[in-house]
C-alpha cells in the first residue's frame, strides 16, 4: 500500500539531485567560515531575500531562537501570534534561553496581528515593564499569506516605535509564489527573516536566517553559544542549494493539488470547507475533537496519514503526486457516506 504523507511538508525525501549534490559537494570548516558550499548558500540566501547577509541554521527554531537573543536583551519582550511558532512550538526558547518575555496576540482570520492591538501591547519606558523590542509576524501563517500593504504598515509600525521587525518566513515561499513576486518584495521592511529549506522546498536539513552583517554576525555568535556551529556543513547546504535554485517555482504545484483536495472536500457538507480560503499548501478540516481522531484513524488504516488534534491538517508537498488527491478525497467521502449510514441506523 501505497502511503500519502499529509502530515506536513517536512516529510520530504531529498530528491536524487540533491544526494547528487550532497555527494560531490565541496567542504570545508564552517565555524572557520571555509566551507565554500555553506558560504554560496548563505549568499544565495541573502540576494534571494535582498539582505547583506544570510547564515546558515540547524533549523527553523534555531533561526528563530537566534533573531530573539540577537535582536533582543534579557527582560525584553517581543510580540507574536498566540498561535505562532516562535511563540507556541519552540519550548519558549527564548524566554528559557534568553530572557526575553513573549507578548502574544490573538491572530486576525487572515493570519496577521491587528496593528493596533500591537501598537496597544508597546509598553511604555518604565521600569515597571519589560522593553518591547521586537515583532514577529509569520508568513505564511497557517497557510495564509501575509498581504503586502499590511507588511509595509507593520514596518511603518515598527519604525516609528522603535521596534525591530522579524519574520517567522517558514513558508515564506509559498507565499511568494502565490502572489507572484519575488520574496524580497515581501521581506524588503523586515529586519531579519528565517526561512526554512526542509519544508516545501525539500531539504533534508536546514534553515537560514537573513539580515543586515552587522546582525549575522552577532548572530553567528549565538548560534556557536547554542551548539548550531556545524563543521562541514557543505554536505547539507548543498541540498539546500539545490533547493532555493530549483524547487520555489514548483511550489505552485502543491498549491494547486491543495486547492484540488479542498475543491473535493467542499463536496462533503459536514465539513463546511470554502476551497477559496486554501491559499497555499494547507487544508484544514474544522471537527469536533472525537470526530477528528475517528477521520484520521480510518485515514491512517488506508495509507493517508493526515496532522492535527483540533482541527486536521492536511499539507501537499512534492512526494504528493496530483494523482493522490482524489484518492484522499474518496477515502473522506466514505467516511463521511458511512458515518451517515450509521447514525440512520442508530
Ligand atoms: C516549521 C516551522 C518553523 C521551524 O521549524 P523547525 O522544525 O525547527 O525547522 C518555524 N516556524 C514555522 C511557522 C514553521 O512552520
């Protein structure tokens, strides 16, 4: 049987190229700054995203970890999302490893933080607060992409209150790719930006964290403090090269095989899903907590392995073939078609 691995975008396999690449890829001493492959990456990254400078990360969360304790000092603050990573899924590294305080914010429906409620949640100059140092806005969020003009009023935000301006840029590709321009279009007022290769892109490993020089090497610093100085790092940031020069483009693939498994999912009433809301690679599916773990378990009996507790998460990526998605779509519809047998039975 078959498996199709919705879980995330994450379960990618390196393609043959990339272990082509990996295999033959010059390497050096990276803490030393000699590894030619990890340096061409790190400047691929930077012209990529239009910053002076990129490095090289284990991961996402080191990325993010890395910006906080850059950006920040002990008793500050940065704001983000309730639900986002930097502030939900990292083991509050930053509070535990840097001393700096969150400030989380309930996301708007679409995935971004209301201006004002940020403006409201800067505190002021007083020793009875922490200093509001730092925004952290995600893109995409949840599959959401941040719209452009809201990025530019966050940065005028951030400017005229003295805040610093990170994106969480996991995906910041996919949201790239979905409004057609280049990433530095969407990244040109953030301070730093951390991206991650081993999502859609289809690394095995890594992630990079973008910015002005003189902030890359004040990081470079931390990530040696953090353990994420690597040796010949090359063997992975070739994987990672071949993934920023070949693998953005397509992801317009996985987004129109997500809006094909919404589009068949719509048909299913209970579900109350509106394909117009799937933006990128991610589809959610709202039910009630029992009802979810029962989809999933009959999913997983066939082969379809979907994330989630609350609501269920479906993600395409490239080991998702088109090919794949009605059978997703028919194994949901018998479940559904069954479970309304049953209960007229009942
Ligand atoms: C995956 C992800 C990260 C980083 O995850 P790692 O597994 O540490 O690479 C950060 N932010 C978002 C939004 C993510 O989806």
């Amino acid at each position: 049987m078959k498996t199709i691995d919705l879980r995330s975008d994450t379960v990618t396999q390196p393609t043959p190229a990339m272990r082509a690449a990996m295999a033959q890829a010059p390497v050096g001493d990276d803490v030393y700054g000699e590894d030619p492959s990890v340096n061409r990456l790190e400047a691929l990254a930077a012209e990529m995203l239009g910053t002076e400078a990129a490095l090289f990360t284990v991961s996402g969360t080191q990325s993010n970890l890395l910006a906080a304790i850059t950006h920040c000092e002990r008793g500050d603050e940065y704001i983000a999302g309730q639900e986002a990573h930097c502030y939900r899924f990292e083991g509050g590294g930053a509070a535990a490893l840097g001393g700096i305080q969150p400030q989380p914010l309930d996301f708007v429906a679409n995935g971004t933080l209301d201006l004002a409620e940020v403006a409201r949640a800067i505190k002021p100059d007083d020793p009875h607060f922490p200093r509001t140092r730092l925004l952290c806005l995600e893109n995409t969020q949840a599959g959401k992409v941040l719209p452009l003009d809201y990025l530019a009023r966050a940065h005028a935000l951030c400017r005229e209150r003295g805040l610093r301006l990170h994106m969480d840029g996991a995906r910041l590709f996919n949201a790239a790719v979905k409004l057609g321009v280049p990433a530095r279009t969407i990244t040109c007022g953030c301070d730093s930006v951390s991206i991650c290769l081993s999502k859609g892109l289809g690394a095995p490993v890594g992630s990079l964290l973008c910015g002005s020089r003189d902030f890359v090497v004040r990081a470079r610093r931390w990530r040696k403090v953090v353990g994420g100085g690597m040796r010949q790092a090359g063997i992975l940031a070739a994987a990672g090269i071949v993934a920023l020069t070949t693998h953005v483009e397509r992801l317009a693939e996985d987004h129109a095989n997500a809006r094909l498994l919404a589009e068949g999912l719509a048909e299913i009433e209970e579900l109350g899903l509106d394909p117009a809301s799937v933006q990128t690679n991610m589809v959610f599916l709202s039910l009630e907590k029992e009802r979810a773990s029962l989809l999933a378990a009959c999913l997983r009996e066939q082969g379809i392995l979907v994330a989630g507790r609350d609501a269920l998460r479906l993600v395409t990526h490239r080991d998702v073939a088109a090919d794949d998605i009605p059978t997703v779509v028919r194994a949901c519809k018998d479940f559904f078609a069954r479970a309304s047998n049953s209960e007229g039975v009942g």
